[in-house]
C-alpha cells in the first residue's frame, strides 16, 4: 500500500510583473508503507516545496495528493493541521526545537493537539519515543542543555511519538559533524525500520542518500 | 480546550518577566482608571461638601418663619412637628440670626468691659443632618439641656475665644443682660469668620423675646420627598410655633448645580482614564507583535506539528487573559486597600469631606477595561500568529 501517491503536483509562484515561476511541474511520485526515499537536487530545484507539500504544509493547488490512504487535495487548513497531527512527523534541519520546554515536552507537543490521550498514555507514548532515540535520562534538559546531535534526536523522538505513517525530514544532518549525522541517521532509520513507518529525506548529502531504499532526483520541476 | 490552556500557562511560564511586564502595565492602566475616578469623585466631593456645610445637604428645603414670641412649648411642638420628615431619612431644623448686634465676651473681664461683636446661630433641631457640619471635637449640643445654654464653636471661634469646656457671656438681646453659656463641641461649618453656635430651646427659655428680632428659617432636608409634601410639613411646624410662612419653601442646598457643574469635570477624568488604558493596551499590542516576530520560528513548528488555527489563537489568548486576570485581580486589591485605608489618611479630618469609600463602579470598569484591553491588544497578535506561513517551518 502506497503512503504517499503524488499525481501531477503542481506549484509555482508570482513574481513582480505578473510572472509566474513554476517550480515543480507535474511531480508524480508514490511511496509505499516502510520504504524510505531521498530526494535530491540542486539548491533552487524545489525539493523543500515538495516537502512542504507532502507534509500538507503549503495547499495543493494543481494535480492530487494522498497520504495515508486520503486524498488530501482539497482539504481545509484546520483539517490539513489535524492529518498532519496524526499522520505526518517532521524532522527539520534545524531542530525546531520549542526553547522554552523540556525534550520531553517538545516530545509530547504533538500529542498535545489533535485527538487527545490521556495523560498517562501520552506519557508512555513521550518515554517510549525518547526510548528509542536512546535520551529518556535527558527527559528534563532543556534544548540549550543538550548538544547538536541530542537535539535532533529529540526532534525525531518528536516525530515518531504519534506513530505517524510518514516522517518527512529535511536536510536532517545538515547541521551536524558526521559521526554524529551517522549516528542520528542510522537512529531515525532504524526507528522508521521497526515501526514500519515511510520515510522521505530531502538531503544534498549522498551518505545520506545512498542509505535509503530509493533516491529520486529533482530536476527542473520534475521527479527524475 | 485543556491543552490550550495548557499551552497557554506554559507559555506564562516560558516568558515570565514578559508577562510581568505586560500585567503591569495593564494593573497600572486598571488602576488609573480607579485613581481618576477616585480623584475625580474627591474633586467633586471637595466642593459638594463645602456647598452642603454652607446650604445643606442634597436636597435641602428652606423657608422663612414669622414668628412673634415664642414660647418653649411652642418650639418643642414646632420640632415634633418635622417628625414625618424623619421618615425616609430627613431632618429638620430652625436657625435663627438675630439682627442685633450679638457679643461676647469673657466671665473673668472686669466688670463694664464691653462685649465684643461675635457672629452667632441659634439653633433647634437637627441642624448636623440637614447640614454637612462634622462634630471635630467635644459633642454636638444636648437636645434638652437643663437650664445651661449650650454652644458650638466652628474653628475660627476655636483659635478666637477656645475650645470644649470655655465658658462665655453673651449678649442675644438688646435689652436684657448678657447669660452665660459653655461650649460643648467644636464644629467644622467651613466658615472663615468666628461663629458660635448655640441651643436655642435653652435660649428660650432664659430669654423668651430672643426671636422677636431675629430672621427665623426653618430648614428641611429629605433625599426623596417631593416640595408639596415639604409644604405641608412647613407650614404645620409654623403653625406649631404660633407663626406662618413667610414665602414658599424654597431648594436651598446648591449641590443640583454643582453636580451638573462637575459633568464636564467628570467627562475630562474619564477621557484621561481612556487614555490611560489605550495606552496600556497599544503597550500590549507592542508587545504582543514584539513576541510573535521573535517567537515566529516557534509557531510554525507548533502548526507543522499540528496546532491548527484556532489552537494558535486560543493559545496567545488564554495567555493574554490570564494575565489580564491576575491584573485586574492585583488592582482590585490595590483599589481596595488605597480606597479603604490610603485614601482616608489623605483627607483633613477637620473638613466635611468624607472619603469616598471602594468606587466598585470604577474597579468593575477598570477590570472589564483591563480585560478589554488585554483582548484588543492579543487579537492582532494573535491573528498574525495563526497566519504565519506554515512552510517557512521548513526554512530558516
């Protein structure tokens, strides 16, 4: 079963003097329960436009979009925000961490909108997640208190914790030494692996991307 | 609802001195509003309190009496005859100026020393309910004393002859000798001239002719009743006294026309307590925007991982309303303390003015204010917050 199925994606943008500047054109791509893809391309070739796309950040305006088994094309803002919530992790390059809270609340953060849990389900989804990125004694740190390489665990452990179909990640190493890009990637890998949950990366890093299943290229609006 | 308000606190949490300074700044602008409402009712207390020491308190009735020589019996029907303007809360009394000219002088002067000019009242009734005349030391004069002529002192005759317990002779008739009296209380009639006060039904009976060259009025005071039935009680205590009205009972106290005064007074305190609070509020707002500029990185994370709209807005709300609450919570009780024991230290207590207790009217204003400020200066912030572009999340 396909978790993403993509068909003639379409996005551009108007430029002063009534130009438009078409970055992706007719982007079809699917991507199955599990597996894990890289897309690449230069800088400029839309990869993160695509990314906001699949990750219903940005509303699809030309072709379709399903995620999880919904088309998702048309949907609203706030019922955009509620999918996102329960089927979509995301892991940025920078973080993103909340600076004022813990790492187990910025764990917890997704599990804080949408559907809620109860508290104690919520705090054994919170261990659980920290579990697996291997920092639940660092539940307490704030994110000024942990390093680089521990603040972008506890951006995956943040990703997972809603047991999302799809993780979307942006450049997820970019910021960080490459032992510790090696060790964050094999840890968000082997947490997708045994959740079986699809993984898309955007990454210029080919380290990065010869760990996935799939790579796709981007060129000129296209999936290549 | 429960994690928007979770969020909410926690981001109390996050930015505490943020949120300090923002609920200063609204307990500051609630409390304005108070502090002007309360100088602005002390104002107008200031000069309805002179106007009701000098003419009477709000409403107050007046007419003159002819009275011939009158008996003490006379007097004490006459004064039974207010007794229905006591319902309702009124009082009623008789003040008389005699047209001689009145003297006093010390019982321990040789003997021919003449009198010297002392301004005098002649009083029956309740003249301290009908009048603003606070009683500042000693007592206000016993309503049957025995025999003794009692008298009241206002400051001026305090610093001219003394005080409770002073004793004088005084000249009330041209053609008998001059009786002793002993002051009992020192009142504040907000008069700059020496004037004593003295009991008239004592008077009376030492010196029946005393009103027979004297301008007698009576003096009705009754927050409610209306002139007609005023009237009628006049003209019964005139007949009670063996007179008549001299002329229609007439409103005497001014305080109907300093109010409408005061209106203007009034408008121009509360366009600085507006002012007051827009300025609060235009500090919030500032803030507000401030914050999300600098927290925009935040937001968007919060909206990638799911808040939608609504949670954003109520979130940055909820906030702004706790700590508008707090606010407020923090100028009612500063209201309450500065009303009940600030203010009253503030006052002379040798005025008529009376402190203006709790303006719970303005604490009420000032706290919907304070919140209505909160919101108004939240919800721009707020909307800019819910439309951040959710994509930038992907870009930094």
């Amino acid at each position: 079963m396909n978790v993403i199925e993509a068909d003639g994606l379409c996005h551009g943008v108007w430029l002063p003097g009534r130009q438009r500047l078409d970055i992706l054109r007719g982007v079809e791509l699917a991507v199955a329960e599990g597996e894990s893809v890289a897309i690449t391309g230069r800088s400029g070739s839309g990869k993160t436009t695509l990314l906001a796309l699949l990750g219903l950040l940005t509303p699809v305006g030309e072709g379709t979009l399903a995620i999880a088994g919904r088309n998702v094309t048309n949907l609203s803002d706030r019922n955009r925000a509620l999918w996102r919530n329960e089927h979509i992790g995301f892991v940025f390059q920078s973080y993103s961490l909340v600076r004022h809270l813990s790492a187990y609340r910025n764990v917890e953060l997704p599990l804080r909108y949408g559907e809620g849990l109860h508290y104690r389900q919520r705090a054994q989804r919170v261990e659980s997640a920290l579990d697996s990125v291997g920092l639940r004694d660092r539940a307490r740190s704030k994110p000024r208190q942990l390093s680089g390489g521990e603040q972008q665990r506890v951006a995956i452990a943040r990703a997972l914790v809603r047991h999302p179909a799809v993780i979307l990640a942006d450049e997820p190493t970019g910021a960080l030494d490459v032992d510790t890009a090696s060790t964050v990637l094999r840890t968000l890998r082997t947490a997708c692996r045994e959740r079986r949950t699809t993984l898309v990366v955007v990454t210029h890093d080919p380290q990065v991307a010869q760990g996935m299943d799939r790579v796709v290229r981007l060129m000129d609006g296209r999936l290549a | 609802m429960r994690h928007i308000a979770g969020h909410a606190l926690s981001e109390l949490r996050a930015h505490p001195w943020r949120a300090a300074l923002s609920g200063l700044s609204l307990m500051v602008g609630a409390l304005a509003i108070v502090a002007i409402n309360m100088l602005s009712l002390i104002t107008a207390e200031v000069f309805i309190a002179a106007a009701e020491q000098q003419d009477g308190r709000a409403a107050t009735f007046g007419a003159r009496l002819q009275l011939g020589v009158t008996q003490p019996d006379q007097l004490r029907a006459a004064l039974l005859a207010t007794t229905p303007v006591t319902v309702g809360g009124g009082a009623a009394a008789i003040v008389a100026e005699p047209s001689i000219r009145t003297g006093a002088g010390r019982p321990e002067d040789p003997i021919g020393t003449p009198l010297s000019f002392q301004e005098m009242r002649l009083i029956a009734g309740e003249l301290s309910r009908v009048k603003r005349l606070p009683v500042l030391q000693g007592r206000w004069l016993a309503e049957d004393s025995a025999g003794a002529v009692e008298l009241l002192f206002n400051q001026a005759a305090v610093r001219r002859w003394g005080g409770v317990g002073t004793v004088l002779r005084l000249k009330v008739t041209n053609d008998q000798p001059a009786i002793t009296a002993a002051g009992v209380g020192i009142i504040a009639d907000g008069g700059g001239d020496p004037r004593i006060y003295a009991s008239l039904p004592a008077l009376l009976r030492l010196r029946p002719a005393v009103l027979a060259d004297t301008e007698v009025r009576l003096l009705i005071h009754h927050p409610t009743a209306d002139i007609g039935t005023l009237t009628g009680i006049a003209n019964r205590v005139a007949l009670a006294a063996g007179g008549r009205l001299d002329g229609n009972l007439v409103r005497a106290d001014q305080t109907a026309y300093l109010l409408e005064q005061l209106k203007s007074q009034r408008l121009a305190f509360s366009a600085v307590a507006a002012v007051a609070l827009a300025i609060a509020a235009l500090g919030i707002l500032n803030i507000g925007l401030a914050s999300i500029g600098e927290r925009t990185r935040e937001l968007v994370v919060r909206r990638a991982v799911g808040a939608t709209r609504t949670a954003i807005v109520g979130q940055i709300l909820l906030a702004a309303i706790a700590v508008g609450l707090i606010s407020a919570a923090g100028a009612i009780g500063l209201a309450i303390v500065g009303a009940q024991w600030w203010v009253p230290t503030q006052i002379d207590p040798a005025t008529a003015i009376e402190p203006p207790g709790v303006p719970w009217f303005a604490v009420a204003t000032g706290v919907l204010a304070t919140t209505a400020a909160t919101l108004a200066g939240s919800i721009i912030p707020a909307v800019v917050a819910a439309r951040l572009d959710v994509a930038t999340a992907l870009r930094d």
